[in-house]
C-alpha cells in the first residue's frame, strides 16, 4: 500500500525554478522520488530474499545490501552531515509544539488539525497541502512540502497522514542530523517484518530501496564525468531511465534465484566515498536507530559493493 503522489507532483510542478532550487539546497534530490514508479511484482520478489538473520539480500551466491554510503550520494543532500545520525532525545517536545515551529502557524491552527490513528498522533496530509499552497513564507512552504515527503514517502506510516514520530526526525534535520541510518533502519525492520507475516505492510521508503536495486542490476551505459559535477544527481538519471515493468514476479523470483556475481553491477559508478562504515569499535554489526526501534546492520559482509571484489 502506497500513498498517492500526485498532489505532491503538481505542487512540485507548479514551483519556480527559485523555490525548487531553495528546496534542492536544503533537502537533497528528495522530489525525485516522487516520479520513481514502484514495481510492486519486483518488490514482492525482492522481500523474498531478504535474510533478516543478516540483514542484507542473499540471491543465490550473492550477498548485497543498501548501504549508507549509497542512500546518503543517492539522497545528495549538501546539509547533511554523515557523523551526526538520528537518535531520539529524551527531551522531546510535544506534537503541536514541533509543528508550530516546522510550519510557522499558531497553536490552535496545529492543535484543530492533529488527529489520533490508532496509538499515534498524525496530521492530515490535505492539511498540509492547504498550507504549502496558501502560504506567505517561501521557507515555511519548503519545509513543510519537504516534512510531507517524509512521512508519506519516506516513512509512510499511516496512509494520507504524517506521523508525529516523523517529526521528531524532521525537527533535527535543521541542524544537520542525517536520516540515512533512520531510513535504512526502518527499511530493514519493515523487511523483517514483511519476512516474518506474508501479508506484513512494508512503511520504509520502497521508492529508494528501488532506485538502489537498479542501480546494481539493470546494467546501463557508464556514467560519464557528469558525476563529478556538483549539479549531478543520480536519481534524475534513475528516473530518466526507462524500465521494464512486464515482467511476471515468477520469472523475478527466478532471476533473483540464479544471480551470478558478473551479473551485479558491484559498485555504483556514480558513488565515490571518502570513508566507509564497515564497523563500530570492534564490532562488525553496526546498530542502526530507526525512528520506531533499532536494527544491525553488517556492510563488512558486502565489502565487494565498494572495491569489486
């Protein structure tokens, strides 16, 4: 189940070039999501082969795994910074309080809009798409267009609505945290989930765990010099890509099942790292803080993702 996009894509449409580019200096190539189509045959092929005891993909004699190398150049935000992961304060200020500051609005607009799903608090996404269209403050609209995208792209929780835990993230983004650990996380908690009950409901953001699939085996042309260029960016070249979408998730399961290590693309081409987190302290695993809980990550098994081998 997904949220529909469509609203959000005529309201990036819409934008000047200025606010667009307002909106690519402070949040990253976030908007191409937006026109990621998801494969829903590939998805499901693709949980199949998640192997939650490891936390990364095993397709037959091949281990892979979305790194946070790959997610932070895919994401290409230049505000954020890598050293400075999400972790949930033990301070944290209520709901309302959050979203005024987010929004620039008054507690009673906030406090007339928030509603109750289920054990969460949540505010309607057609509230938040008055407001980006209505509002005096360029910023303002930005911020909340971009707080929109997280929770209902990136952590879509509760469909047509955005949950308050994604504000606690989206409150700290501002000061340069980065969300790549918290969106790993919580895409590898929904995979195990999706493992564990076959008709479990994925709520990681399935539109980069896509792109990132692409990009390692859907062989393309080499990415030219453009990639060093400071305007590239690899999710407009994803999106430009055409794609099969034909195919039967019987015959993906198949292919998935037969991979042969020359038949993965090992490392992006466009990625080029200045480090690598393979460890922490003396441990392999490295823990992952989720907005919703904790996982492992283990990227010393997909070592090869980096120097081929």
């Amino acid at each position: 189940m997904q949220n529909s996009l469509q609203e959000l894509n005529e309201i990036w449409d819409r934008w000047n070039d200025e606010t667009k580019q307002l909106f690519y200096s402070n949040y990253g190539d976030l908007p191409y999501l937006l026109n990621i189509k998801v494969d829903e045959r590939l998805f499901r092929a693709l949980a199949q082969y998640w192997d939650p005891a490891y936390s990364c993909f095993t397709f037959g004699n091949v281990d892979l795994v979305p790194t946070v190398e790959e997610y932070t150049a895919l994401l290409h935000c230049p505000r954020l910074q890598v050293d400075k992961a999400y972790s949930r304060a033990a301070y944290v200020p209520v709901f309302w309080k959050k979203l005024m500051s987010i929004m620039g609005m008054s507690e009673q607009w906030i406090t007339t809009r928030i509603k109750q799903k289920g054990e969460c608090k949540c505010i309607p996404w057609r509230n938040l798409r008055d407001l980006i269209l209505a509002h005096p403050d360029g910023k303002k609209k930005v911020d909340v267009f971009a707080l929109s995208i997280y929770g209902l792209v990136i952590f879509p929780r509760a469909l047509g609505y955005v949950d308050k835990t994604v504000s606690d993230l989206f409150d700290l983004l501002g000061k340069g945290v980065t969300p790549v650990p918290a969106i790993l996380a919580e895409t590898f908690r929904s995979l195990n989930v999706c493992g564990r009950a076959s008709e479990g409901r994925f709520i990681g953001c399935v539109q980069l765990l896509i792109a990132w699939f692409h990009i390692h085996f859907w062989k393309v042309n080499k990415v030219s010099y453009r990639v060093f260029s400071g305007h590239y960016s690899s999710l407009k070249e994803i999106v430009a890509t055409p794609r099969r979408d034909d195919i039967s998730e019987e015959i993906l399961i198949a292919i998935l099942q037969n991979l042969q290590e020359d038949d993965v693309e090992w490392r992006a081409l466009w990625l080029i790292p200045d480090g690598i987190l393979y460890c922490y302290g003396s441990f392999d695993w490295v823990p992952l803080l989720g907005i919703w809980g904790a996982v492992g990550y283990a990227p010393l098994l997909v070592l090869r993702q980096y120097n081929s081998g």
